[in-house]
C-alpha cells in the first residue's frame, strides 16, 4: 500500500492532525470558566494539531502543510453539513434515546462559529507556516524550539481572537470584556502548553528521523 515509511509517517501525522482538528471544532461551542475567566473547550485538542503541525513542516515543507490545512478546512465544513443533516432530520419519539433538542443543544453550532473556526483555523496556519518557515531558513536543523515555538505564539494570537470575535462578540453572544479576556485567557492556555509540549516536539523529531533513516538503510 505504501511505498516508503515517509508516506506512511505522513498519513499518521495527518490523521492525529485531521481528527484534533475537527473534533476541536466540534466541542468549540461549549464554554468553560478558569478562575474569572471564560473560554472555549475546543481549546484542549490544539495543542496536539500545534504538534503535528511542527512536525510536518519540519519532514514535508511548506506545501506539505498547506495543502493538508486546506483539506481539513474542507473536512471540518463537511463534518458541520453532516451535523446540520443530523440535525435536521427529527429524532424517532419515544424510541431515540436522544431527542431533538438535546442534540441540538449539543451538536447545534451556529452559522457564525461554523464560519469562524474555519476562518481563524486557515488564517492561523498559514500564518504558522510562513513563520515556521522564516526561522528555519535562518537557524537550519538547529533551535527546533525557536520555530516551533516562535510560530505558535503568532498564530494562535489571532487564532485566539478571531474564533471567538466572529463566532460570540459579533454576534453579541459576549460583551468586549468577555471576547478580550476569554481570547487572552485561551491564548495563554494553549502557548502555555505549546512550550510544554517543546520536549515531545524533539522526541517525536528523532523517532520520526530513525524511522526514515532505517527505511534508507533497508533499501541500501
């Protein structure tokens, strides 16, 4: 089925990528309070898509990561028309064990934050890439972090802001307060977890190294 390991380590990291993505988006509806402070439940799976991201920029370039984001954005809308479907569809009375409302409370996203999480999704990737991208022409194989990092911590600003300004303040879902406190308390989330994550961007860079370098020996 696949011709190399390069293939198939490509395939592994865009699913872990696809499946973080969406299911990111799916349970992005849901509101959580840490302390004072309010933001998304869709938050928790990113830092994973932050990983694979670096990961597949480092072993499959640029185009490499634009090209899979692009299919992801198609995915996620394609999950919500799937959903809309489900939803409209009416659930069996007295035989479902789930009825109508209860899955549209759950499963029932707005038009807004099905447009906004694909426009902040997009937009924090590529610019994530070109970041990633500027470092590595400048430090080579060398500061693994400073890329991973550096690119993360641009990106998911405007990811951060972006979601909840077109999906809950444009709207008037949130006050200004709410949008600006919720945004900077998810941002602070998920860079904070992105640099703990820094360890498993460089275990996962070396498996992923050997696992090629064996193929290559396999061949010789």
């Amino acid at each position: 089925m696949f011709k190399t390991r390069k293939e198939i380590v490509f395939v592994v990291l865009s699913g872990i990528f696809i499946t973080n993505a969406v299911v990111a988006e799916l349970i992005g509806g849901k509101l959580i309070q840490i302390g004072p402070f309010v933001m998304s439940i869709g938050i928790l799976p990113w830092p994973i898509v932050f990983l694979t991201t670096d990961l597949i920029n480092e072993y499959f370039g640029e185009k490499g990561v634009k090209k899979l984001s692009f299919i992801t954005a198609c995915l996620i809308a394609y999950a919500f028309l799937i959903l809309f479907m489900a939803i409209v569809i009416p659930a069996a009375k007295g035989i479902s064990p789930v009825n109508d409302e209860q899955f549209h409370a759950v499963f029932g996203q707005s038009m807004w934050i099905i447009f906004g999480s694909i426009v902040a999704f997009m937009v924090s990737q590529l610019i994530d890439v070109w970041i990633f991208w500027f470092f590595k022409k400048r430090t080579g194989e060398k500061k693994i972090w400073l890329r991973a990092t550096g690119s993360t911590v641009i990106s998911q600003l405007f990811d951060s802001f972006i979601v909840l300004g077109i999906a809950f303040w444009l709207p008037g879902k949130i006050d200004f307060k709410t949008f600006i406190t919720s945004g900077l308390t998810g941002y602070i989330f998920k860079l904070s977890v992105a640099v703990v994550l820094t360890p498993l961007i460089y275990l996962g860079h070396h498996l992923i190294k050997k696992y090629l370098e064996e193929d290559l020996t396999i061949k010789d």
